[in-house]
C-alpha cells in the first residue's frame, strides 16, 4: 500500500465545509493514536459530510491512525459504497456498527469507536462503568451497555445497537470496547478521553486491592449541569484548539 505522502491534496475538489471536516477528522484519527487509544488498524471514526447527501468520511483500511491525513480519508455512501475515486479501500464490515447509528441519529455528526486496553477490561465487568471517579460521572450521565454478538459482521445486529444505544452518547460494548457519538469529531474525542480516562482510573484503584468508595446518587444527579459550567456551556470547543496545537507540534502533516 502507498503511504499517505503519495495522495493528492483533495482540498480543491470538495466543499470548504468538508475540507474542514477532513482536518478535524484525521486529527482526531492522530490524536487517538497519540493518546494510545487506536489498534493497528482495526477500530474506525467515522463523519457525516455537510450536505443533503448521506454521505460519510471514514479511514482507509491499511493505514495506521498516525499516518491519516484530510485528503487520504474515504468518502462513502451508508451501505460503505466509495463515492469519490481513492486508492484505498475501507473494512465494510467495520462500518456495521457506524452505518446504523449515523442512519437514525440525525444529531450525530461524528462516532468514535476504539479497542482501548482499559476500556475493553471494563467492558467486561458486570457492574460496568463505577461511580468512583469525578470522570465516571459525566459518562454516567448518558452511557449505555450494548452486549457482545461476536465480530460486528452481522447485520442482524444492527437494531438492537440502535436500540441499546438510544439517544445517549457513550456506548459500552460488553466485551468489546467502547463508543462515543458527538455532533463534531471534537465533541466525540472529549467524550472518548473523558470515557478511557474514567475505565484507566477503575482498573488502577480496583488494582488498588483497597474497598472503594462510590459516589453518592445525588451528586450524579446533578453532574450535567455542572459539566456545563466547567466548560462554560463550550464543551469541546474550549479544549480543540489546544489538542490541535500539541499534534501540530506531535505529528504534523493531519491537514495535508
């Protein structure tokens, strides 16, 4: 396979709007594989383009998250078909799990979907997710629990996904790993480093060997409304810039 630094600059033939999509998109790939979330090359992101189109922005199968770049990404239609010419093909099968949530989300732009160490061990805990961590309780806020079916090849499997999944915005998959949705590729990071972080904390104190203390249901209760104003109402927005600022200094070369 070609390296990302043999593919033409797609930034003339589309959209200033999915060109930006594009950047944040391969950052996002870079700054998962930055933060040691990413595979090989085995978990997706994938983004819904602006337009009335259904179409979506998702890895090429074969390249390291490292290496993505905004002209490198593929765009595809909801049954995985490529729409624009690329040497790269995508993993179908891996868009199963992508396809059915963009299809009856409409407030989804972005789903991140990663195999992360820490959060498969706790995908496969009974209790899930604890209350012990200031981190667990914004995930609690809206987290769900979708039960392992074997390798996402299925499409059988799709309606209970959707289901399980409703309209919240982190998903557990027992056994599997975890998932996020956002309204942007920065909404689905925070919520993915706020989700690892929250499973890595579990996995340490539980290795602790100590009893844990868990955090009371009130105080969970009202997390919402304290996330927004620790974010003063921006949520992603406030800490994107700077994640793109520590890559550029990382592993420039995402917005080629």
């Amino acid at each position: 396979m070609n390296t990302s630094s043999s593919i033409f600059s797609v930034r003339r033939q589309v959209s200033p709007a999915e060109w930006e999509l594009r950047v944040n998109l391969a950052a996002a790939y870079r700054l998962v594989a930055l933060h040691g979330w990413d595979d090989l090359v085995f978990t997706h992101i994938s983004a819904r383009v602006p337009g009335p189109e259904h179409h979506f922005l998702i890895n090429p199968y074969g390249m390291m998250f490292e290496e993505i770049t905004a002209s490198s990404l593929v765009k595809i239609d909801l049954h995985g078909k490529k729409m624009t010419d690329s040497p790269y093909e995508i993993n179908p099968a891996g868009f199963t799990i992508h396809s059915c949530i963009h299809a009856a989300r409409e407030d989804v732009s972005c789903i991140m979907h990663v195999h992360s160490l820490n959060g498969v061990a706790v995908s496969a805990q009974r209790r899930g997710l604890l209350p012990i961590s200031q981190q667990s309780l914004f995930v609690l806020s809206s987290l769900a629990y979708h039960d392992y079916e074997g390798v996402a090849l299925n499409p059988d499997e799709q309606p209970r996904l959707v289901r399980d999944l409703g309209d919240k915005a982190y998903l557990m998959l027992r056994n599997h790993g975890l998932l996020t949705v956002g309204a942007s590729p920065a909404d689905a990071f925070l919520y993915m480093y706020l989700f690892e972080a929250a499973c890595a904390i579990q996995v340490r104190a539980q290795g602790g060997g100590g009893e844990l203390i868990e955090i009371p249901a009130p105080i969970l209760d009202g997390i919402r409304a304290a996330a927004s104003q620790v974010t003063r109402n921006q949520g992603s927005a406030l800490v994107w810039p700077g994640l793109l600022r520590k890559l550029d200094r990382a592993n420039p070369g995402y917005r080629d």
